[in-house]
C-alpha cells in the first residue's frame, strides 16, 4: 500500500492511499493535540473511501483555525468537507463551529472525549452533524445564559458529571447527539493509546461512520458481499469465492458461538470451510431469510433453517453422529465489514433447542440435587416455528396452536390431524366453516370485537417473511469495569444532562383517574360473557395446548421428531419461495 504524505497550506498533512484519486473524493479532516496521530484509524478512514487531512493543535487559537479552514481548500461547488475532533482540539471544534458563518461547506462534526463541551441546550446549524462521544468521570460545560429567549454574551464554565446514557446505547438527553462510554475512558478510540478499548472504539466507529456517510451521501451496498458469501458457502460449496469476500488489509474471523468453531485469519478461516463446513452439510439443509437489518458497517440476519441431521455437522453438532432427526431452529448472522468486505462474522441459535430436537437433552431429566425444578426451561423445534409463524395480529390464542401444532402430539380423537399426514375427515371443514362464521355445535358466538374471522391453517401454511471483531490494540487491554458497580462521584457535581434551576414537568392526574395504558387494558378484558364457559370454545388444539403449558404433554425429545418440516422438501441449492407465493 502506497502512503502519500502532502504538504498543504496550513501545514497540515494530507493521506491518500491511491495517487489518482479524485476531487470529488469526500474530505475529512482528522485534529488532535498531538503532532502525530493513530495511523491504523487514518488508514482505516481512507480504506472506506475518505481523502484524509491531519491537523495538530499546537497552539490553538487563530492560527489553529486559519489551518482548520485550509482544509476546504480546492473543494468545487457543492463540495463540502468534515472534521474528526479528539481531546482538546474537538472543544476547541466544538465551540469554534457554532455559528453558521464559521462552518461553511462543513457537513459533519465528530467530537470524541472532549474535554469542554457546549451548553446542552445548544443546536447547532441544521446543515451541519454533530456527533459527540464523552467518556471519563466529568467534563467542563460552557453555559451560555439566556434571558427572554436572547442569548447573553457572558458565558461561565461549569464541570458536569458524565452519568450513563439512556438504555443500553448510553444517549444523552441533550440538544445534539451525544453518547456515553461508561466502560472506557478518554483515549479508548485511538489504537497506539494504553486507553484504547475495543468493543468501546468499534461502536463509536459504527456510529460515527453511519454520520460521515449521511453527511457526504455516500451510499455503500453492504448486503452484495454477504449475499455471495452464502451463496459460496451454503449453496454452490466454493472455497475461492467464499474467501475472497473477506478482508485482506485487515485479519478476518469467524466465530460461532454454540460451539466456537470458525476461526481467526485468512489460513485458519480457509482450512475452517474446506474442512469443517463446506463439505459437511445435510443434503436437506434448506434456508429462509426472515428479516435484515442493515447498518453503517453491519448486516443482522435472521435466517430459518431446517435440515435432517443424516451428516456429522462439526460447525453446530461436534462430535454428535447422524441421529436421522429433523431440526428446525433459528440462527443469527452478525456481519460487521470494512471496505466493503467482511470483517468478522457472528453466528448464534438455540443449542438447547437444537439438542433438544436430536435426542440428547431431555428437559424432563435433571440433574441430581436439584429441587425444586419440574423441568428444564428449554423447548424444541416450536421456538423456531414460534417465530416462523408470528403474526401479533392474530394474538395469544393463534400462538398457542401453532406451539401445540409444532410439538406434534400423537393423532387421536382429540387432535387436529396433520394436512401432511392423515387426510381431513368430510365434516371437519363443516366445522371449521362453522367455527369461521362464529358459532359451532349451537355455542355461542365469541366476542371479539372483528368483522370476521381469518380461516385456520395449518403449520404447513403459515410462513413469516421480513423485510465484531477480532482486532489487536497496540497496547495491553484494560481491565474493563465492573457491571452496575456506579463511579465513585468525588465531587458533588450535577450531571452533563441534568437541568439546573429548572422545574421539571410533573403529569399529574387526578386520583382514581385511569391513565391511557390502563383504559386500553380495561378495554382489552374479556367480558363475562366471553369468559364464562370459554373452554368450550376452544378447539382441541388450544385444549392441548394448554395441557402443554402445564406440564401435561410429552416432549419432543419422547415424540422421536420424525414429522415432516413446515416448509416443503426441495434440494439444498433451491431457495424457499416468498411468503406471499406460498400463501396464494
């Protein structure tokens, strides 16, 4: 890789990876207090596509801004640039750039681990992205005061505690986006730092890059690189095509959490598939993409997989020789990518379930010395056809025959028979009409506020459709922090989002005065005619189902697992059709 320094005006220094790049190349600017900075993240920046501009402090004032301001220089018309603040010199960003004169052709701000921010209530130009990272134990508050809703020209600094966000993404109730880092400290973005922290510095990049790419428009297709990858893998057994949509400038890895396989590196991911997955896959392996989330740098899947376990699977059954069962479980893909390439891949699902389902865990067997425990709190295949079938509309009864359809109960007198398995009886679709239209044997009509009722369908029927990382830091990890252990407040501060000399709003009601939530729940109980002898409304299923619940039913791990799969049998290359075709 060719590294191109350039000598700007400003004395600031220029990185290009390619020496014909072009001008429309979008533009950040990297700033730290430092006279040399991180070359692992510039590089990591001009991988994603971005031309990038070093700028030192040094001193800062005037002469630090004329640099900040050459960096715009030679943009074209409708051009615009970014900076990428660290330490001292992003408050110094942060204040600099507040009004809209000093921020022209800006587009995006990045602050990480300020150590001055501005007044919470402050909003930037709405042209402009700000994106703030805080980390550490306070930082000072620039509070610019406000009377009769004209901003004073006085301002006083005043030190704020850095408390958690909200939730578990740690965002700060404040006029601009800002993010709280709880386990890490300032300097845990920058690799050649002891500070550095992994896990802390690749969400701050998901984020920050989601901002650069909003803010220059710069669309990346993230979903082709992981569409070949389980095409090479999963249906066409390619080795070549399956290594050459992972990273070459960076180590790759694959880790599948159940059962650790995968690996770290190009050679070890290679002998991985050639040996361990490739080759070593059911025939009847067939896969249906439920839903996809697609982020900044990642692509979340939620994939429905069924297979008969005839093979030995070294990647999810270790060990485990051909039991001949069917398996059914959901399994989720977790696709982090840099340039455009895979990074790392996460794969998760049930085990529980899945050794449920071929015959070596039975919940109903636990360990001696336990007490107190009726049965091991794991399910078989029903979880996956749970989520297959979901449908909120259709509400907790409509759940609760789909469980007991999914554990497949022997066919008796009081069991719906399988459309796969045993042919409906002549009256049955007598009384499924009759149960559709709201009454059957003479009882009475169930109240449920609809029109009128969806016809049942068996499982076979129903189909859902929807629409990470190994890298070494330049220096020993720290130990990171304790969870729910809260930092030791020294100083009696109040917190960056706390208002101050501010009465907060109380929604006070009235007593005896229902709130929405609670009219709605009032609204949703059934009345007593719908509840009194409401077992007799429900179908064999429900009762079953309910007999399940409690206990009463075999498990899967005694049913032998042998019915046939929801979704029809094809060959492993030929993909499950839509939802919507099936349906019709």
């Amino acid at each position: 890789m060719a590294l191109l320094s350039i000598n700007t005006p400003g004395n600031g220094l220029v990185y290009n990876t390619f020496l014909n790049s072009q001008l429309s190349t979008p533009r950040i600017c990297i700033t730290s207090e430092e006279e040399e900075f991180d070359i692992e993240t510039i590089r990591n920046w001009q991988n994603e596509g971005f031309e990038v501009t070093y700028v030192p402090l040094d001193d800062g004032g005037k002469e630090y801004a004329g640099r900040l301001e050459s960096v715009k220089e030679g943009l074209k018309v409708g051009e615009s640039y970014a900076i990428i603040a660290y330490g001292d010199a992003a408050a110094y960003c942060l204040e600099h750039f507040q009004k809209p004169a000093t921020g022209a052709r800006l587009t995006a701000l990045v602050a990480y681990y300020p150590t001055a921010i501005p007044d919470t209530r402050l909003r930037f130009p709405p042209s402009l992205k700000v994106l703030v990272h805080l980390a550490g134990e306070s930082v000072d508050v620039v509070v610019t005061p406000q009377a009769l809703g004209i901003q004073g020209r006085k301002k006083r600094i005043t030190k704020r505690r850095i408390d958690p966000g909200v939730g578990i993404g740690e965002r700060k109730d404040i006029a601009y986006t800002a993010f709280t880092y709880d386990f890490a400290d300032p300097g845990f973005a920058e690799h050649d730092l002891d500070e550095y922290d992994h896990a802390s510095a690749e969400l701050a990049w998901s984020r920050t890059l989601d901002v650069m790419r909003k803010a220059f428009r710069k669309d990346t297709d993230l979903e082709r690189p992981w569409e070949i990858n389980t095409e090479s893998k999963f249906f066409s057994d390619n080795l070549s095509d399956t290594m050459s949509t992972y990273t070459t400038h960076k180590n790759p890895a694959v880790t599948i959490g159940p059962t650790l396989a995968g690996g770290v590196g190009a050679k070890a991911l290679r002998r991985f598939y050639e040996n361990d997955f490739l080759q070593t896959k059911p025939p009847s392996m067939q896969l249906r993409l439920l839903s996809r989330t697609v982020g900044a740098d990642r692509v979340v899947d939620e994939i429905y997989v069924t297979f008969d376990h005839t093979v030995e699977i070294p990647w999810m059954l270790p060990g485990v020789p051909p039991t001949n069962k069917r398996v059914e479980v959901i399994l989720v893909a977790i696709i982090a990518l840099k340039a455009d390439r895979i990074f790392t891949e996460h794969l998760y699902w049930d085990q529980a379930s899945v050794l449920v389902q071929v015959g070596l865990l039975d919940p109903q067997l636990l360990p001696q010395g336990v007490s107190g425990v009726k049965k091991l709190p794991v399910v078989g295949r029903e979880a996956a056809r749970r989520i297959l079938g979901e449908h909120p509309a259709r509400g907790d009864d409509y759940h609760r025959r789909l469980i007991a359809n999914a554990r497949a109960p022997p066919v008796t007198k009081n069991t719906r028979p399988s459309r796969q398995s045993t042919p409906m009886p002549a009256n049955r679709g007598k009384d499924v009409e009759q149960r559709n239209t709201g009454a059957t044997n003479g009882e009475q009509k169930r109240q449920t506020g609809a029109s009128s009722s969806k016809p049942k369908r068996d499982i076979s029927d129903i189909h859902a459709s929807g629409n990470e990382s190994t890298a070494t830091a330049a220096s020993t990890p720290r130990k990171p922090k304790k969870l729910g252990t809260p930092r030791k407040n020294k100083e009696k501060t109040p917190a960056v989002d706390e208002k101050v000399n501010e009465t907060p709003e109380v929604d006070e009601k009235a007593d005896g005065e229902k709130t929405d939530v609670e009219k709605k729940t009032d609204d949703e109980k059934p009345t007593k005619e719908q509840t009194t002898n409401g077992e007799n409304h429900d179908s064999p299923n429900e009762q079953n189902a309910e007999s399940i619940e409690n206990g009463k039913e075999a498990d899967d791990f005694a049913d032998g697992e042998s019915e046939a799969a929801p979704t029809p049998s094809r060959p492993m290359a030929a993909r499950v059709e839509s939802a919507d075709q099936e349906d019709e």
